[in-house]
C-alpha cells in the first residue's frame, strides 16, 4: 500500500502509506510537522518516536493521532526495523483555536466535527494502544481505492468518517479509565467554558468523558448535584456576570455569547437562578461599586 490519493477524487486526502523497513536508516524519520491530520499504525516493530518533545515506545496496534501543528519523528532521524501505516487526512479548517471543519465530503455533523476537533486539539498527541481496530478500517481504504468498483469514494468517505468516529470514542474511553471522575469533568467544564456559544447537548457532553448519556447524567448528579443541563446554564450564567461586570458589552451580546437563544430566555433563567434580571443586577454592581 502506497496510494497517492491527492487527485480529483480524494482531494481531502494528503496520502496513504505502509512503509515496512527492514534495515535501521539513519536520517530517513526526522523530527517533522504533519501535513494535515495524520492517523498512524504500528503494524510491526518497535519504534522510539518523539512527539512534541516527549519519547514514545511504540507496539503493533498502537495509534497515534496527530495534528497539523505538532512535530513526529526520531530525536536522531533514525528509522527503525519494522512497519507503520498512516493515513494523511487536510481538513478545511483544523488550528488550536479553531472548530474542525472536514469539507463537504464528510457527512458527519458539524457538531460531531466541533467535538472532534476540541477532543484531538485538548489531548494531542492522541496515543491509542493496542486498537487494531484503526489499522482495519485502514486496510479497507486502501482496498476500495484499489479496486475502484462502484460507489468507492462515497465508501472511502464513509470509512475515514468511521476511523474519526472510533478514535474519538477510543479517546473518550480511555480518558475515563485513566482518571477519576472530578478529573474528567473538570476537563469538560474546561471545554464547556471555552465554547459557551455552542449548543451543547448532553450526548455531546458524554460523548467527550467516553460514558454513556445515561451514565453520565447519573454521574453529573452525584457530583454536582445538577443534572448536566442545568449545570451548563450554571456555567452560562456565572460567566455571563463575569462579562456583566468587566465589560460594557450589551446584555443582548452576552447572552448569545452565552448560548441562549434570546435575550429574553437569557433574562427569564438569569432572573430564576439570581432574583435579578441582568439589568437589574448590572445596575446593582454599578451602585455597589
């Protein structure tokens, strides 16, 4: 397998490669930046790879996932004994600050992209250990592009949504098994704040702490005593005083900023947690000041 893939069809794909190197090579694997969104496989070997300045050990099956802006390679250059597959994936947008944008030849939500985006940028690099699962999905890429029978590309579209969507539950998973639970949410709440705009539902919010919707409402309860709803207007409103206080920006622009999706369902939950309306509690601050 080693497919150029950057043609009319596949114009969203960079490349898709399975270097298999019998000999060690000295400077063949420097220290580099991705391209695009890269996906690689271990498929056989062991390989001391550094990313972004900390040294891996690298197994068949493990995965990484790494993003446009971080580096990959050997601290010498030195290509070790072994084989590694990757698939190079160039979305429209994907930058630390920016949501994730695939294109239009992804059919997964925008929302679904957002998530995929802020999940990668927060953990990168992503290593996944021992998930076969990834160099199988590859392997079935690699086989529609081969034989090119009909409909192939709207496979290959649908199989490279599908890698995106089981690293991301990968991710999810092993985050929650690798931390207790104020851990994981207070890595959400981090999330959540940074994106108060968006339209967050409580799918999305399980989605990113790798449990179940039901699971993670039962957990949200008992540690917060809110259900993950109300806990996000808590987040919205506390931010919104925030705003309220350092800034002359209109009550309007706060709470859309804030993801309400009126100034009116902003002042009715603002009036319910506080007893204030906003301008009533904006004019309050100013007396107290």
């Amino acid at each position: 397998m080693n497919t150029p893939l950057r043609n009319e069809h596949f114009l969203h794909l960079y490349e898709l490669t399975n270097l298999k190197n019998q000999t060690v090579q000295l400077a063949r694997w420097p220290v580099h930046k991705s391209v695009g969104l890269r996906v690689l496989c271990i498929t056989d070997g062991k390989f001391e790879w550094t990313i972004e300045g900390q040294k891996y050990i690298l197994y068949p099956n493990d995965v990484l996932v790494i993003c446009p802006w971080q580096t990959l390679g050997h601290q010498a250059g030195t290509l070790e004994i072994g084989a590694f597959e990757w698939l190079t994936v160039v979305p429209e947008v994907l930058e630390k600050e920016t949501d994730l944008r695939l294109g239009a030849w992804s059919n997964l939500l925008e929302g679904d992209q957002k998530i995929t985006g802020k999940l990668l940028a927060a953990h990168a690099p992503v290593v996944l250990p021992q998930f076969k699962l990834v160099h199988d999905i590859i392997l079935k890429i690699d086989n529609e592009i081969e034989r090119a029978e009909f409909a192939f590309q709207t496979r290959v579209n649908q199989l490279i949504d599908e890698l995106l969507v089981v690293i991301v539950r990968q991710l999810g998973q092993q985050q929650n098994q690798r931390r207790d639970f104020p851990q994981v949410f207070q890595k959400l709440e981090q999330l959540l704040r940074e994106d108060l705009e968006h339209p967050w539902t409580v799918e999305e919010m399980s989605a990113i702490v790798g449990l179940g919707s039901t699971a993670f409402t039962e957990k949200v309860k008992a540690f917060s005593g809110f259900s993950p709803l109300n806990y996000l207007i808590n987040i919205r409103i506390s931010e919104a005083i925030k705003l309220m206080k350092r800034t002359n920006k209109s009550l309007t622009d706060i709470a859309l900023e804030m993801g309400f999706y009126s100034s009116q369902h902003f002042s009715t939950t603002f009036k319910k947690l506080t007893g204030y309306t906003p301008g009533q509690y904006r004019k309050k601050v100013m007396n107290d000041e």
